[in-house]
C-alpha cells in the first residue's frame, strides 16, 4: 500500500469513527477512489443500484450521537458496500446484516433491511426489519415492513400489531395484505384476526383498508354477500380504490354474478388503462367468458412488459388452446429466451413439435428439461415417441442412460423401462429388469408391487407372494398391496379364508374403494355367498363401472339365474372396453354358443 492510499483509509476510518455512517457512506467510495487513482488514470466507479443506494443526506442531518465503529466493523462495511457497486449483493448483505446485529447501528440496520427487501430474501428481510424497529420504535417505514414481512411468514396476529403503529402514526397501511395471509390459517387466527380489525374500526370507521381487510375476512367466512357490502362501502368512501374495485369484481364471480363483474371491470380499465393489476384480473376473468379478448388484454400486458414469463406462458398457452399453434411457438420460444420458466416452454414446445410429427424436433425440447417437476414426464414422452417409432431398443438405452446421469430417479426409469418392455409384448424381460433394480433397492415398494404383478402373469406365484407380504411387512395398512394379495389368492387359490382375511383388511384402511369392494365381493362368491357377492358387486359397479368388475358382477347375477341383467352388465362393459379380455373369457365361458349376445 502507497503511504498516500494509507493515509486515506487513515482519513475514511476517522470519519466512521466518529459515528456518522449516513453521511460517510455516500462519501466513502468517491475518498477512496480518489485515494487510489493517479495523474495519469482517471478511476471508474460504477454507479450503484437506484433502488439500493444509501439515501442522500443533508450534512446537517448528520447531527447523530458519535459512537465509534470498532475496526473490523469498517473494513466489513466497506466491503459490504463496494460489493453492491459490483453487484455482488450476496456477499454485500452478508456482511450488512451481520454489522447491523454487531453495531446495532439504525442507518447500517435500514440499508440492510432495504437491500434483502430489494434482493427478495424474506427471512434475512425480517431479521434486519426486526432489529430496525427495536432501534428505531417510531420508524414507520421499520414498522411496515416488519409487518409486512411478518404477515408473509404466516404470523399475522403479530404483524397485525405493527401495522396498528404505523396507523397511529398516520402512515399509509396495508392491512389487507395481513387479512390475506390468514386466508389459509386455522379458523381461530382468522377470528382473532377479525377481532382485532372490529376493534381498530371503532376508532377508525372510515378507513378503507381495514373495511377492505374485514371484507377478506368475512368472505373466507363464507359470507359473499356481507364481503360484497362492506367492499361496497369502501368504493363509497373512495371510488378510486382499485383494490377495492379487484375484490369487488371477485365476490360478484364468486357470487355467479360474472356479467356484472365483468361490466365493472371493463370500465374500470376503461378509465385506467395503464394499471396493470386490473388489467391482469380483467383478463383472467375473460379466460372463461371470451378467451379471444382474453388473449387481446394480455398482449396488452405484454406490451408494458415483453420479457414478462408469466405473460409469454399465459399467451403462450391460450395460443395452444385455441389451436394457434404458430403463435404458441413464439410466445413459447420467448420464454425460452428469457431464460425464466425454461422448463414449462421447453415441454410445450416439445408437445408442439409433436402435434407436427417433427420427432426429433420434440425429442430435444424435452431433453432440454432437467430434473424437476416436467422432466419424468419429458421423459415418458421422449419413450412414447421412441416406442411409436418401434426403437424400443433405441427407448430402453436411452432410460438406461438417465440411470447412469441421474442415480437419485432410477426407481421411476427403471419402472418406466419395464412398463415400455411390457406394452411391446417383452414380459419376461420387463420382470428380469424389475429383478435387477430389486438387487440394488431391495425394499423399495414400488419395485416389489410392479414385479409382484408381472410375477402373477408369469405364474409365478410364490415369488408374487413374497414381494407382497414384504410391502405389507413394511406397511401393515397398505392396502393396495393388501388387496392385490387377496384377489390373487380369491382368484387363483382355494386359500379362501386367508384372501378374505387381506381384502377385509384393506377395505378397513381404504373405506368405500370400489376395487376392493370388488376384490370382496369377487371372494365372497367364490365362498358361495352369492347374495353377499352381488351386493357388494352392485356397489362397485355402481362407483367404478370398470371392466373387471362388469365381468365379475355379470358372473354373479349369471349364477344366481339372472342371464338377462348379466348380458346387459356385459353388453355395457365392453361398449367401455371392446377388447376386454376378462368378459370375453368369462362369457366364452358361460355363456352357451346359442345364447343371443353382442
């Protein structure tokens, strides 16, 4: 370091000495670049962010009471600062929050709360916001956000307590944002919640945001019709309150009112075509009264903000849905560019892709989606098409693959591997896969059940046996696995008694399932219960129309001697599924070649 350097940072540390951060830091970085720069080079410094900076403050504002920073604290804030003039706002607010706390000082306590506010970190946020309003009782803007933040966090009841100071204070509110976020709370926080705003109306009758919160919380009550009065009232007091016109035009939806709604809305963006938020709330509203205008409000939106992903998904999906495939295409592929929601573009334009049988086209959209929430179901995609193709090969090496890249979902590929196998006639390969990945997840249950099925196919029944008594083991109520075992037995064994035993069990842990009504009944005919039998099997039938249960409940009502209902039953099953290969059997097998049956 240059003696000259030296003795500025000498001369900087003075001054954060002497306490006066507000004033010091706006002159801070301009001293040391001073310092540092030389005759023949003019320094650059780059201009911070508009909405981070240190606010400008007069020099006689800077009356504070002198508390020395220790010097670790400055060498942090100074980091702190020259790393928002770098952007590298991680590190800046690391070291803000961590000085606020050790300094306890309002003005370093302030730009911290702004700067996690500014970069979306909640909790960080609410920590700083909270030390602030311990520093500064009687800051508004400490105790709006505290309570904002704290409404955010699902804790409204207090938030509710820092928004009443900032009421007192005459500052502007935002209680319906808290009456918001009790929404999804228990009814007690709501009825407290309530309680507390009925108590600051006494005193306050003609605010309007604590009528629009009373509002919000009468119509999560269940009473649209008193919500829509008390908003009424509101729009009374101030017909400019837009907020008040969006929750407005939300009861009249929820009250079927829809054309009064949208009457209101149209003029209401009529009169403020550059707010956004109504616009927003108009157009969504048209998605279900007039798609083609919806679409119009939303380019609108599009216009203010072009690279906005949620406007290019929304059109984006209109387009598709009104079979505007070239327009999807583009809004879709803006979205890509933007390089937000690159998953949901990369699936629809992949979806896109093959509506035009462009096979390969689609299959590198669906590539491009990594794992997350789209990217099993990409994945299936990309095997359809390959099946489609007939590669199964082709479709098996590139699942095998995945399994290699991403170990953490080869239980999902290694099932989505056997049911391609098993749809293209390769049984006996599609178990042995299912055998393979059992090596290396012995318990999952997943594997067991799917190789437990394909085991009853092979007759293979000691093996489908074991793996489903180990699920059970695992989980003494699942009764899916419960149920599969008891069929099984009911069906292919003359162990009657143990079938009955898992199928009442699994009835017990899924109450009212058809399918297991069907299992029951399936059982209680094969124990010579016919009455017990068809009533149960009526039950399914009536529920879950199903062609198993159609061949079953036909079976019954055959041998108790109705062969007119059990042809209907039949009849109707296989209009659901032609191909049905469990009526066509049971039928071959009961019903005599000369018997008139469709």
């Amino acid at each position: 370091m240059t003696p000259n350097s030296a003795d500025c940072l000498k001369a900087s540390y003075h001054l954060f000495a002497s306490g006066r951060y507000l004033l010091v830091m706006g002159l801070l970085l301009s001293l040391l670049s001073a310092c540092s720069s030389t005759p023949e080079q003019e320094p650059v410094v780059a201009e911070p962010e508009a909405s981070i900076a240190s606010p400008e403050i007069e020099e006689e504002e800077a009356e504070a009471p002198t508390r020395p920073f220790p010097a670790d604290s400055f060498h942090d804030l100074l980091v702190a600062e020259f790393a928002v003039r770098r952007n590298r706002y991680d590190l800046a607010l690391g070291n803000y929050l961590q000085q606020a706390h050790q300094t306890r000082d309002p003005g370093v306590t302030a730009r911290a709360t702004r700067l996690a506010q500014f970069l979306g970190a909640d909790k960080a946020t609410l920590d700083a916001a909270q030390l602030w309003v311990e520093l500064e009782p009687d800051n508004a803007e400490a105790q709006y956000t505290t309570a904002t933040m704290l409404a955010k966090n699902q804790r409204p009841l207090e938030a509710l307590d820092h928004m009443t100071t900032v009421l007192e204070q005459g500052g502007s509110t935002n209680f319906a944002a808290i009456a918001a976020s009790t929404l999804s709370m228990p009814e007690a926080t709501r009825n407290a919640a309530e309680a507390r705003i009925d108590s600051l109306l006494v005193t306050y009758p003609d605010n309007t945001q604590l009528l629009t919160s009373k509002a919000l919380l009468v119509q999560q009550r269940g009473e649209p019709e008193a919500a829509l009065d008390i908003i009424r009232e509101v729009l009374e007091i101030d017909d400019q309150d837009l907020h008040a016109v969006v929750v407005e035009a939300r009861l009249l939806q929820q009250l079927n009112r829809v054309d009064e709604a949208y009457v209101r809305l149209e003029k209401v963006v009529a009169s403020n075509p550059n707010n956004r938020r109504l616009r927003l709330q108009y157009a969504r509203m048209l998605m279900a009264k007039d798609i083609a205008k919806a679409k119009q409000q939303f380019e609108i939106l599009l216009s203010y903000s072009p690279r906005d992903p949620d406007l290019l998904l929304s059109l984006g999906l209109i387009s598709k849905e009104t079979q505007q495939s070239d327009d999807a295409k583009i809004y879709f592929q803006r979205l890509l560019n933007t390089g937000n929601r690159t998953t949901e573009a990369n699936f629809y334009l992949g979806q896109l892709a093959e509506q035009d049988q462009d096979w390969e086209a689609a299959i590198d959209y669906y590539q491009q989606i990594p794992p997350g929430t789209d990217f099993l179901a990409a994945t299936n995609r990309i095997v359809s098409i390959y099946a489609t193709q007939g590669r199964i090969d082709t479709a098996a090496e590139y699942l095998q693959g995945l399994r290699q890249q991403y170990p953490e979902h080869s239980v999902r590929l290694y099932l989505l591997e056997s049911e391609l196998l098993l749809k293209n006639g390769r049984t006996e390969q599609a178990h042995a896969l299912l055998t393979e990945a059992l090596l290396i997840s012995p318990d999952q249950p997943s594997l067991l059940y799917a190789r437990s099925m394909l085991s009853e196919r092979l007759d293979k029944l000691d093996l489908m046996e074991q793996d489903l008594l180990k699920i059970i083991a695992q989980d003494t109520n699942n009764a899916t696995a419960l149920n599969a075992l008891g069929y099984v037995l009911a069906n292919r064994s003359e162990r009657l008694d143990e079938a009955y035993d898992y199928i009442t069990r699994a009835l017990a842990a899924k109450p009212g399932d058809p399918a297991i009504q069907d299992s029951l009944g399936w059982v209680e005919y094969r124990r010579g219960n016919l009455d017990k039998a068809l009533t149960l099997l009526q039950a399914a039938y009536q529920s879950f129309p199903d062609h198993e249960v159609a061949a079953h409940l036909g079976e019954v009502l055959w041998q108790s001697g109705d062969q007119k209902g059990a042809i209907k039953i039949w009849e109707g099953g296989l209009k659901r599924r032609p191909d049905s290969p469990i009526i066509q059997e049971t039928m071959e097998r009961l019903v005599p070649a000369e018997t008139p049956a469709k």
